[in-house]
C-alpha cells in the first residue's frame, strides 16, 4: 500500500514553518521530486517490522477493583510464567506499567495511552522469564512517570502502604507499595529523578537505581536516554542483589549501554560485611530547606550503625551537590519535551529497537494534551519554551555542566567506597485533596527531588535502604557508589540489615 504523499497546501504550511519562502512552481517541482522519494517508504511499509519474538505464552489479564486493589497499586494482573528453572524460580515480580509485556495492556500512568498493548517484550522481561521467573502483572505508575509524588495517575492516586493517606512516592508509586504489602516478591521500577528511590524511601522497600546503561532500558517508555535507568525494586537486599544479577548486562539494543558492562554476581557481596569500608557521610545531603529533622537523624544514627559493624564512617562534602537538581532540570525539562513528545517518545538519532506501535499510540498526545495533569503539563510547557527560545543552549550548558558535577562525585569517591544521606528529604507527605491548587499538587510532586535527581544526570549507582521509622512512616537511606561498583552498595546495605530490624530504628 502506498504511504500518503504531502498535497501542496501541506507543503506549503511545511515549507513556511521552516521559514523558506517558495513559489508555487518550485512547490509544485518539490512536491514531484518528494512524490519520487517516497517509493522507499512504500517499500519500508510493505515490509514486515523486525521485533524480537515473544517466548512465554500469557493472557492479556485483568484488572483488579475493591479489595482486590484498595491501594491502586495494580494496574492489570496476569500470570507469565518462565522457564521450570533459574535463579528467578519461584519468584513472583510485577512490572512498573511503562515497561512493555507483549499482549498485556499498558498505560504508563496516562489517559492518553490507556488502550495501548505492546506487541514486544522489554529485554528485561526475556530475562527474569528465562530466569524462571513469573511475571503476575503490571504496577501503577505516575502519568508519563512525571512525578515523585504517587497522586497523578489517571486512574487516581497510589496509596502509600503504611498509611493510604499519604503518597507513596513516585512515579514507580505502585512497584513500592506492592512490595511493601507484600503482594509480590520483586518489582521493577524506572528512575530519571529518582523513581526507584523515593517511592522506596517513602514505603520502606529496597530500591536501586543501578549505573546509567548498566540494565538495558530497551521495550522501557523513556524520557530522556541519559537519564533514563530501570531496576529492582524489593523487600530485602538479597533478593535486590538477586534481580539485577538477572536483568543487568548488554543486549546489544540499547544506546545507553556504550560501557557495554557485564552484570557482576551481585549475591556475593551479601556476606561480606563492612569492616574495611570507607563511608563518607555527605554533608550537602543533609539540612535542606525541606528537610525534615527527625528524618536527618535516622540517616545519621544508620551511619553510626554501619560505623559500630566496623565501617570507617567520616564526614564528606561535595560542595556542587547542592547545584545538582538545578543542573538535572533543564536536561529533564528540555529532553523529555524533545524526545516524549515532539519526537513521539523515541526521538531519532540511535540505534536499537523501536516500539513503532508505542510512538504511533503515544502520537495522539496532541489532541489530548488537556487531559495531562499539571505536572506534566509543567514539564511540556517549561521544557519546550526553554528549548525553543534559547535554542537548546541552556539542555547543551547542563550536559556539560554535568561533566563537572561527575567529576566532583568522582573525586571524594576516590577517598570513598561510599557516600551516604537521605534519600529523599522528608517522608512521605499527605495526598493532595482532589480539589488542590495548582501549586500544592506540583509541590507534592518535585519536593523531594534533592538527593535523588542528580545521580540520574551522573548515571552513579545509587540505593535507598529504610532505616527507621518516625510517625508511623519509614526514612530512607540513599547510598552511592563508583559507576558499575553496585557490588559495594550491596554489602554495606546487607550489613545493615542484618544488624536489626529496621522498623524498629
């Protein structure tokens, strides 16, 4: 079938937004001469698409109402199972819902996309099956997972597990608190702000934002390929270390793995211990305008934990820390516009795979964007007026920036095997009402970006650990490390939950 030529009105309107000035005979000999070029889409159209093939038989699923689903943490559930062995065996994981699981209903979060079924399986989905692991549905997320708050999902707002009138972070807000109920053994969750770590931080789960390209993101809904990182999210260390020894590693598709780095075995380092360890306490992580100060002196009593199992734990500073979340926004801002939406989610420029029915279903965004939410409408609108009236001078002035930023990170973890604060600021924070302004429901989704964001602009690995309670809600640890080191993330967090129950810190 032929693929649509432009009409000469088409032409015209293309040609005055890219401010030429035609006349009619040379539109008319363009159009002839784009009438000739197009025989190689017609081509193109007539074949098939290449797409990995699905191996693992499942049903589209169901989705759960009432009691079944009183958190809204569940957005289809289904069963895939894997193979009859593996590392996996007998695990149950669910899916943040921007991860694809062909012929099972995905929505990432949005009105806009609700309808949509993948037609192919994320990478990382191939592996937890053949793992002999069994894949029981898809979590709730944040619409377009734009949001560190749980309350803006089309759907309704996620509920935290501890108290259902709080959030339970975002925008992986169902990944947590289905871990933290306790419905399923693993989760996955993405992070481009922190979407691991602050639902875990909030709910009292185990999240780890590994390396940036460390898990191919492939059949992943992105935002913005350098700051995109998917992971595990779980209700223990082991079982963390566990699931990135089984989704991390090359695949050959996924631009963001130029490191082409090889998982490690990641269980190994569980029974280590700390003796031996140099922890740097981050001081720039701590006192922030919206700290809280019960929450600052979790993070610093589970610093004294780690120092009486035989850490040396010291304070340290990174002075450009503080300028982190602000050199993090314009590459979130500018990037997402021009990848999640101009460019219908995928953009151009790379090879890999593309989810050609992902970008087709996402496309109709345009004449639905009054359905957005404001935050992501506040994305949109900051991302492409900064875009389009500096040029993208101040995205290309962050990602260098970004470079100094690595650099002073890389620095004191030359002195350091880890750096620790809190994950996110506060805890979790009161659900909006559904009649919120405008600027209290943004406040509740961007306030607690601080720590977080800017490892997702410097691709470190980074992990929230809960290490106490305060209120009736839990605090969240962050720990850091050196690109690729998850390894050494992994033994100091093991130590310290081995060392009591964190409920009761």
């Amino acid at each position: 079938m032929a693929v649509r030529r432009p009409t000469l009105e088409q032409l015209r309107e293309i040609s005055d937004g890219l401010g030429m000035t035609l006349t009619e005979p040379e539109l008319q000999s363009y159009l002839e001469i784009i009438d000739a070029q197009g025989a190689a889409y017609d081509v193109v159209e007539e074949m098939p698409d290449y797409l990995p093939e699905t191996k693992y038989p499942r049903t589209p699923g169901y989705k759960p109402e009432g009691e079944e689903n009183k958190y809204n943490a569940w957005y289809v559930k289904t069963e895939v199972r894997g193979a009859s062995r593996g590392k996996l065996k007998g695990k149950t994981v669910v899916l943040k819902d921007n991860v694809c699981l062909a012929g099972v209903p995905m929505m990432n979060g949005a009105s806009t996309l609700e309808g949509y079924t993948p037609d192919v399986d994320a990478t990382l989905v191939t592996r937890i099956l053949d793992a002999g692991g069994a894949i029981v549905g898809k979590a709730h997320c944040e619409y377009f997972c734009f949001s560190g708050g749980s309350h803006t999902n089309a759907t309704g707002p996620v509920r935290n597990a501890h108290n259902p009138d709080y959030s339970a972070g975002g925008s992986s807000s169902g990944s947590a608190t289905l871990v933290a109920l306790g419905e399923v053994d693993m989760a996955i969750g993405g992070d481009q702000g922190g979407s691991i770590r602050m639902p875990s931080s909030y709910s009292g789960t185990y999240g780890m934002k590994p390396t940036h390209g460390l898990v191919p993101y492939t059949g992943v809904m992105p935002i913005e390929q350098t700051v995109d990182h998917v992971g595990p999210i779980t209700g223990s260390v082991e079982s963390n270390a566990l699931l990135l020894e089984v989704i991390a590693g090359p695949d050959g598709l996924d631009p963001r793995q130029s490191a082409q780095k090889r998982a490690d075995k990641y269980t190994n380092a569980l029974d280590k211990g700390v003796k031996g360890l140099k922890i740097g306490i981050l001081q720039e992580g701590f006192g922030w305008p919206s700290s809280e100060s019960d929450v600052d002196q979790k993070v610093r009593n589970a610093a004294a934990l780690l120092k009486k199992l035989g850490a040396t734990v010291e304070d340290a500073s990174v002075p450009m820390h503080l300028l982190g979340q602000a050199i993090w926004t314009p590459i979130i801002m500018e990037g997402a516009v021009d990848a999640m939406f101009f460019g219908n989610g995928f953009g151009t420029n790379w090879k890999g795979l593309y989810m050609t029915s992902l970008l087709d279903a996402h496309a109709n965004w345009r004449e639905r964007a009054n359905e957005f939410p404001h935050t992501v409408k506040v994305g949109a609108l900051t991302g492409a007026y900064f875009n389009g009236q500096f040029r993208g001078h101040y995205y290309a002035k962050a990602q260098n920036l970004n470079r100094k930023l690595t650099a002073a990170y890389d620095h004191t973890l030359e002195s350091y095997d880890l750096l620790l604060m809190p994950t996110t600021p506060m805890k979790a924070t009161p659900l909006p009402p559904p009649d919120a302004s405008v600027e209290l429901y943004t406040q509740r989704a961007f306030e607690m970006l601080t720590n977080t964001s800017p490892f997702d602009a410097t691709g470190h690995p980074a992990m929230s650990i809960p290490c106490g309670m305060s209120e009736g809600l839990p605090v969240g640890m962050m720990l850091v490390g050196k690109h690729f080191d998850e390894s050494t993330i992994y033994q100091a967090a093991a130590a310290f939950e081995a060392a009591g129950d964190w409920k009761q810190m």
